[in-house]
C-alpha cells in the first residue's frame, strides 16, 4: 500500500479518549488527530515521539488527520487498524501470500452465522474465510494480541471453528506493523480466555498465519511470515 499524497509530519502530545490524539506538527500547530485503533496502544505510545499523519480533506469528518504511524526504539510502528484489512485483501487478489494463493475470487466484508469477516476468497474447489487483526504490542521480542481484552475477537474464532466444520478453510492472519519483534503470541496475561480460544481453534483445522508488515512514511507492505507459539505457558 503506497500512500497516494505525503504523509504530515509532527510529534506526539498526548492519546485520549481512546479515538483522539494531540498532535504537534513541524510548523508548531496542534492538531487533533483521528486514532482508529481502539486497544490500550501499550508499548507503541510516547509522548514527544515522531509521528506521521493522513490529511483528509472531508467537509463531513469533525478531525482532519487520521494517525498512521509513530517511531518508537527507531523504527516506525503502524497504528492504524484499517491498514491490515487492505493490506491482506490486495495480497489474497494478487495471489502474494504464498499460503493463501491461487483464489479466482476475493471479496471484502463477508459474514458468516454471527461474525463478519474481513476477507472471503473462493476458488473452483474451496471456500476461505479471513480474519486479519492488527498487532502493534510488543514484549522483548514477541509481538502480542490482544492489547486489550476483546470478546469480539474471541467470537471471530469461535465462528472460524463453525467455518471449518463445515468444510470450507478458515483463516486468522495477524498482520504485526513493526519490525522489534520475532515471534508471535497471544497475550495471556491481557486475554486468557482470548488465548485459549485461538489455541483451541489453532487445534481445530484453523490457519494462523502472523505476518511482519514493513512500515514506512512512504508505504506499507506485507514482508515475512513469523513463527508463532499458543502455549499458555508461554509468556505471561
């Protein structure tokens, strides 16, 4: 994903309200910008830190900018949650992901029983549903999901167990926007029951596929699969 107009440039004031941050550009202005990620932000939030922004040009939008990324232990980490959803869904269509190619067939937004999923893909012999979550905690050098708890994504992974039990493929990518870290895990100290959850489906027939994506002011782009570990005796 290359961004079609200039990122602005600015540093971090303050994150609030879970959707708004204060933000200080080069020429001294404050600006409030639009933050879509909705968890904590634990370990990609620093006050003064650098930080692009999208300038949207929308009559109808109460914020002008929407967040993109900060730079944190000198390299950019992604915090838009939007991005990965796009990121996947482009990469399914062009057949870039190795594991999830050869699909003639690729749509966004698809529901299934009682979840909707951010990407289906089909082809003359099968049926793919796809989560993609956005992961941007990191701790040492694991990346972890959730930051938060969140019982939406513990339904998304109850429902890709109905997916598979009915035959068709069922996926869970979680797309990891930066570059400190070199295994995944579920934060079993935030979300257990989310832990458990991505075990047991892990067990069942569900692919879990955790993805580095290379984030800069310029673009954004899917590199390498990373190993991953869903004991819940790992890091606690």
């Amino acid at each position: 994903m290359i961004f079609p107009n200039k990122l602005v440039h600015g540093k971090l004031i303050r994150r609030y309200k879970r959707f708004l941050a204060d933000i200080e550009l080069d020429n001294g202005e404050v600006v409030i910008a639009h933050t879509s990620n909705s968890g904590s932000m634990k370990s990609c939030l620093e006050e003064g830190a650098e930080v692009y922004l999208t300038y949207v040009d929308d009559p109808k939008r109460k914020t002008k900018y929407t967040w993109e990324m900060i730079k944190i232990n000198g390299s950019w980490v992604g915090i838009n949650t939007a991005v990965p959803n796009l990121l996947v869904a482009e990469a399914v269509k062009n057949h870039q992901i190795k594991e999830l190619a050869g699909y003639s067939f690729v749509k966004r937004e698809v529901k299934f029983d009682d979840s909707r999923f951010d990407v289906f893909a089909s082809n003359d012999e099968e049926e793919c549903f796809i989560e993609v979550k956005n992961v941007s905690l990191r701790v040492e050098n694991y990346a972890r999901f959730p930051d938060a708890v969140t019982i939406r994504g513990r339904k998304h992974l109850n429902t890709l167990m109905k997916v598979k039990e009915e035959g068709k493929r069922a996926v869970m990518v979680y797309v990891i926007q930066r570059a400190d870290v070199d295994v995944f895990a579920p934060a079993v100290d935030i979300d257990p029951e989310y832990a458990k959850t991505l075990k047991e489906a892990h067990e069942n027939g569900v692919e879990v596929y955790p993805i580095r994506a290379i984030v800069s002011p310029e673009k954004i782009e899917l590199g390498e699969l990373l190993p991953f570990e869903l004991s819940m005796n790992s890091y606690q």
